[in-house]
C-alpha cells in the first residue's frame, strides 16, 4: 500500500508461498482449467494441471535474461539498469506500477526489482552445481526442503543493484509475507493457445447463429 496512490497495478506484496500458490489454484478454477496444485494446510502437491501455478526456477530465470548473459537483461552495467527495473536508487523506497519501465527481449516486464517473486522451487544452495559439466534442460528443483526460493531483488532503499541480477537466489521461508514478497504467474503453452483460440471459436458460432436465424426469419417471411 502507498498512501494517497492508487495502486490497483502495482505487483501484490506481503504474499506467502501458500498465499501464493493459492491464488493460481483459484484463477484456475475461475477459467475452468485444471488446477497444478492440491493443497492441505501447508502440505502441497504437484499436479499435472494445465491452469496456473508458479514458475520454476529455471523458467522465471530464463524468462528474466530473455537470452542475455549479462548480469541483468539490460546488460552488465548497474546504472543501466535503472531503465527496466525499481530499484534502491530510483524507486523512492515505494511500488511502482507493473510496465512503466522498460521491458526485456521478450516483452516481459519488472522481471528486476519492485518486489521479490516466489517461485515453484525448494532452496537447496548447492543444487545447481551439480550442473557445471552437464547443462541440464528445464531442472524442476530439489524433490523437498524447508525453504522456497525468491528471485528478482526489489525496490528497497537499502538494495543494491547486486540484489536484482538474473542469477541471484534467495530462500524464504514459504510462510513468510513481507512487505518485498510477490509473486507471477505461469501458464502452459498449450493453455495459452486455447485461450487465444477460444474467442475466434466463440465469434464464429456466433456468425453461425446469426447467419441461422436470418435464414430462419427469411422463410417465415416467404410463408
């Protein structure tokens, strides 16, 4: 919240894990898809849904360097950074609405900074080394811990620009909700591609109709 703004687009903050994961269970159920999660008070399980559930670790970082190798998708430079990301230097210590900066290569916004992002993920600090010989595709994380992880840094007047860059990991107690936590949300490709169909489905029953019922009026008439 910031006094005397309005921030109905500005990135939801003081979210859990759980808050989180609970919000794509019901944005899933909203628009009929088949939930990714199955939850009993702080017992979650995976489910082969095809509705929303958090990124993965690896997906919320490939999505966050858009193809970069840099330290941040702007590129290596801190002071760059400042044009897609709120940060301590330029973010006045407040949210900002989501899209006001720059967006990366892939058209994704505030991927650095604003607030801290949850992912799917357990922490297990070592886990991506075992990867340094042998790139891994699509890694789903540790199978359990204790902790989840949080990516993206925010805009907190004590961080750095060292907090926001893609390779950064934190872990967070899943019960946790400050006031820098938030979270996005993912979707399957294939869910996409039917929502993106679904409306062009529905215009072209609806011409069918109207092109019916004209019919229907036209031999009313000749009787």
């Amino acid at each position: 919240m910031v006094k005397g703004l309005d921030t109905s687009n500005h990135p939801v903050e003081r979210t859990s894990w759980y808050a989180a994961v609970d919000f794509c269970t019901k944005l899933s159920e909203k628009e009929q898809l088949n939930t990714c999660y199955m939850q009993s008070g702080q017992t979650v399980t995976l489910l082969n849904g095809n509705g929303y559930r958090l990124p993965t670790e690896a997906e919320w970082e490939y999505s966050c360097r858009a193809g970069a190798t840099t330290k941040y998708s702007t590129g290596d430079d801190d002071t760059g950074l400042t044009q897609a990301a709120w940060i301590g230097r330029n973010s006045g210590g407040r949210t900002h609405p989501v899209g006001a900066l720059k967006a990366n290569s892939f058209g994704i916004h505030d991927m650095h900074g604003n607030v801290w992002e949850w992912v799917q993920d357990w922490w297990a600090e070592t886990y991506y080394q075992q990867f340094q010989e042998k790139p891994a595709i699509d890694p789903q994380g540790p199978v359990s811990g204790d902790m989840r992880v949080v990516r993206g840094g925010d805009r907190n007047p004590d961080n750095r620009p060292f907090f926001s860059r893609a390779s950064l990991r934190y872990a967070c107690g899943p019960t946790v909700d400050n006031f820098t936590s938030g979270f996005r949300v993912t979707l399957t490709v294939d869910a996409v591609k039917a929502a993106i169909a679904e409306p062009a489905k529905k215009k072209s029953t609806a011409s069918k109709a109207s092109k019916s019922v004209r019919k229907g009026q036209g031999a009313t008439a000749d009787q």
